[in-house]
C-alpha cells in the first residue's frame, strides 16, 4: 500500500472507511453519531470542504461528484438571530463541485462516473451520456438507436419488450446502446458498444466517427 499515512484530524471529523488520498484531497465525514455528512480535508488534515453532502466521489481534474447536499434554512421568521436548521436538498440525484466546495455541475443526474480528459459519463433517466466539465452533453447513447423491428405474428418473443428492440443491418437485435467503460478515452477516442456487443468509436466532441459494426 504506497498511499500516504493521513495525518491526524480534528475531534469532530473522522476518515471514511475507504477514503483515498486523491489530487490531495481526502473524503472525510462528520464525527456525530447521528451524521453521516461528508467532506473533504488537504493532506494536512484540515477540512478544506465541511461535511454537507451525503454521498461524494474522489476528485478527479478537479472535480468530484456529490448527491444530497445540507444546506442551511431559517425556522421561523427571517429575524437577526433566528435558528437555523439543516436540510439535506437535491435527493439521490448527483452532481459536481470543485476543490473549494463550489456546485459547478448542478445535481441531475441518477448515476455518475470520474472525470478523464475533460469528459464523464453519467446516467440519466436510462439514458447514457457523456458531458463536459460544464455539464454539456456531448454524446447521448440513444443517437446510435436505430429504427423499431417489425416482428410477425407468431413470434414467440414478440409479447417479450417487443418495443424496445432495435435491429442492426444483420438482423440482429438490441436493446440501446452503451459506452463500454466509466474510464474509457485513450488520446481523443474512445469504444462505444451496442447491447449486441458491436462496437465503434467515438471523439471526446461526442460525435460517432466509427459506427458500431465490429466485433
């Protein structure tokens, strides 16, 4: 194990279970046996980003994903000296911030992957996208969706998501299309592949420059 030893923090926060030192930030959670907020602390052990969310991922180009942020709201009247209560927002969806704890991808979607070389890939009502540090989607994988399969009557599948398959050029089938790894870029391409396990490539601008058609 070459990671580094992690220096001591303060009484009120603790190390996760499997937190890892990356881009010299660590994920850290508040030390209260009723939270479990997370954060970020430097590699000296001072909480960089306090413990506000409740699910985070490692940084990585500078971002890290997060979902079900506290944010603070007034009970009662908006007075001087009002109290303040806590209230986890945004729900399961997720979302990026950068090291200083800023939201600079809003939380919108329902599963996310690391950043590398500029792009994620992220899920998005069934649907798989590849976005850019602004959050701009570059890539859908339903734009290499091709047209319904008409099945006659009598086809023993045809009563089995019979509008969901697709047919390629050699009549086979699939269900949509899928990018093939969450860390996938080598230089500016990448492999996308359908359901039928034909693959293609991709740029890092989201456009097909090789159709999926190969073994």
């Amino acid at each position: 194990d070459l990671t580094p030893e992690l220096p001591r923090l303060s009484p009120d926060l603790s190390y996760e279970n499997n937190a890892v030192v990356n881009e010299g930030m660590v994920s850290v959670q508040e030390n209260k046996w009723n939270s479990a907020l997370l954060g970020f602390a430097d590699t000296t052990g001072k909480a960089v980003i306090p413990p506000r969310f409740a699910n985070v991922t490692q940084f990585s180009e500078g971002l890290a994903g997060f979902s079900g942020e506290s944010l603070p709201s007034l009970v009662g009247a908006p007075v001087a000296g009002a109290p303040v209560k806590r209230e986890i927002v945004s729900g399961n969806l997720f979302g990026f911030i950068d090291r200083a704890g800023r939201v600079v991808i809003k939380p919108r979607f329902d599963s996310i992957g690391q950043f590398e070389q500029g792009v994620a890939l992220v899920y998005l009502a069934g649907d798989k996208l590849l976005i850019d540090k602004t959050g701009k989607t570059l890539f859908s994988a339903k734009s290499i969706v091709r047209p319904k399969k008409i099945r006659p009557a009598g086809d023993e599948t045809a009563d089995r998501d019979s509008d969901e398959h697709e047919t390629l050029p050699n009549g086979q089938q699939f269900v949509s299309g899928y990018i093939q790894s969450s860390h996938f870029f080598l230089g500016e391409l990448a492999v996308i592949a359908t359901d039928d396990e034909q693959s293609g490539l991709i740029d890092r601008s989201g456009k097909v420059v090789v159709q999926p058609r190969y073994d």
